[in-house]
C-alpha cells in the first residue's frame, strides 16, 4: 500500500491531515506539483503552531519531519502522529478565511462597488482574492442567506435587486417592527444601556459629514442593535436582526448619501426614549423606516 497525503486544511485552530491509500497495482500517482503544494501548507501550519497557539496549535515535531516527505508510510507517520485531531465543533463550521470573503464581498456590495444585479463568477472572484473556489463558494451561500445576493440554477450569483413589491413589503415589516422596538426601549430604558446608545449616537453624528460609509453602514447597525438591548425582548432582537440582513443592501444608498439626516433622526428617536415617550418613540423609529427607503408611510 503507498499512502499519499492529499490536503491539509485547518478546523478551529488545528490542523487536519487525511490520509488516503491506494492499491499498488491503481493507477493513483501523486502529482509533483500536488505534492509541493500540500507541503507548502504543512509548513505553513507547523509555523503558526510554533506563533503563539500554545497547546492549542498543532504540535509537528520538526521542520525536517515536513521537509523529508515523501510517498513512503514511515515518511508521513511522524506528521500524522504529531498533529492533534479534535473533534470539529458545529459553531466552526465556517473557517476564518470564508468569514473574510464574507465581509469583503458584504463591504463591496453595500458600498456600491459592486452593483445591483451584477454577476459574482467563482472564478473570477477567487482569482482576485487569491483563494480557491471552495470558500468563495461557501461565501457567496452565506450571502444568499443574508438576501443580499441571490443564487439560481444555470446562472450563478448575482448581486440581489429587488422588485418594488419586495421593497414594499420589506420597508412595512421592518418599519413595524422597528416601531415596536423603540415603544418597548422607552417603557424599559435602562440608564447603563441608554449610556452605551448616546455613545453610539455621538460617533455617529460626528462621522456623519464626509465619514467613511462603511464606518457609517456598521455604526447605524450598532445603533439599532443598541436600541434593541434596552427594548430587551430577545425574540424581537433576533427578529430585527435577521431582518436587517436582508434589508442592508435596500438601505444602503441612504447610509451613503444622507449620513446627517440619519442620525439627526437617531437622536430624536434616543430623546424620545429617554423621555419615556413610547408613543411618540414608536412614530420616530417607523418614519425613520420610511425615510430611509424614500417612501411615504403606509396609511
């Protein structure tokens, strides 16, 4: 039996090698190429394991160990019995490298640089991110989760554009729900928590004019999370939170383009509730919705 290791790939830390075995009469040959390039990873894995990982890290015995590989059995037993292999836990199920394509690819969809119902090619987008395709792909699932890009059959992912019913319908439910949270943040205003909302809203203000809108993108989503807390209705919270996903890109133009008037409206929703005002905290947060969308309130 000749034993080729074929890939290495990191789970929550540590390093996994999997081996695989092939008759002697198979034709099975492990490319040179293929071959350098798995040891290329090992080694870069050895030396992450000696930066500072500790005993989470993988443990490989020496820098020899690696270089000496070769299609022998005895060859690759060392490295086989020096890296540890835990058991994968469900909260790793998307490694740190598809967690950076993620917020990579959300930062340029959101920040126009990517458009509305552009095609986002595999290839392409691994090429330029110097990634294979495998976590490019996983990204762009955890996107359509998101709504912000859709995937169909026979055409790909594309970024999502959505009908004017679907803005409709979107812009009503989140406007309502929105009225809800800041009803039940006035009712239940904690003062430690109204604190932490004020610091939000005075970064927010001063970044309004001529700010990065990234910044200005990830602090209305902090403002809101904020408001939530003091609302303390965790069946609400995840609600609007997942909801805001799906909305983030329907809303984004405004974060760009209108940052001043955003937070003046902040700051009289976070008065109002700080005043105890549930009615008129409810009536600021929805006609802050349909402000953001550019619409008028439904009736």
């Amino acid at each position: 039996m000749q034993a080729h290791a074929r890939f290495l790939r990191e789970r929550g830390g540590f390093a996994e090698v999997k081996v695989l075995t092939h008759r002697n009469d198979a034709p099975a040959p492990v490319k040179t190429e293929a071959r350098t390039a798995f040891r290329r990873e090992v080694a870069q894995a050895a030396r992450q394991g000696r930066g500072g990982r500790g005993a989470q890290g993988p443990r490989v015995e020496s820098r020899d160990t690696i270089s000496s590989m070769s299609d022998d059995t005895e060859a690759t037993r060392p490295l086989l019995e020096a890296i540890d292999l835990p058991q994968r836990r469900l909260g790793e199920s998307h490694s740190p490298l598809t967690r950076l394509i993620v917020d990579q690819l959300r930062e340029r969809i959101l920040s126009g640089t990517i458009a509305g119902g552009e095609r986002l090619v595999e290839a392409r987008l691994s090429e330029e991110l110097g990634v294979s395709r495998m976590p490019v792909r996983e990204a762009l699932r955890q996107l359509a989760s998101e709504g912000i890009v859709t995937i169909e059959p026979r055409r790909g992912a594309t970024v999502t554009q959505f009908t004017e019913e679907q803005v409709r319908e979107l812009v009503e439910v989140r406007a309502t729900l929105e009225g809800l949270n800041a009803r039940l943040a006035a009712r239940r205003h904690d003062p430690a928590k109204i604190a932490e909302l004020q610091a939000i809203l005075s970064e927010g203000v001063r970044l309004s004019e001529g700010g990065d809108p990234m910044v200005l993108i990830r602090l209305n989503e902090r403002f809101h999370d904020a408001l939530a807390n003091i609302a303390s209705n965790s069946i609400l919270r995840d609600i609007m939170r997942s909801l805001r996903d799906r909305t983030a890109l329907l809303f984004a133009p405004l974060n760009r383009n209108h940052g001043t008037r955003i937070w003046e409206e902040h700051a009289a929703i976070l008065r109002a509730v700080i005043a105890g005002d549930s009615e008129l905290a409810a009536l600021l947060a929805t006609r802050h919705v349909y402000s953001a969308a550019q619409m008028p309130p439904t009736p």
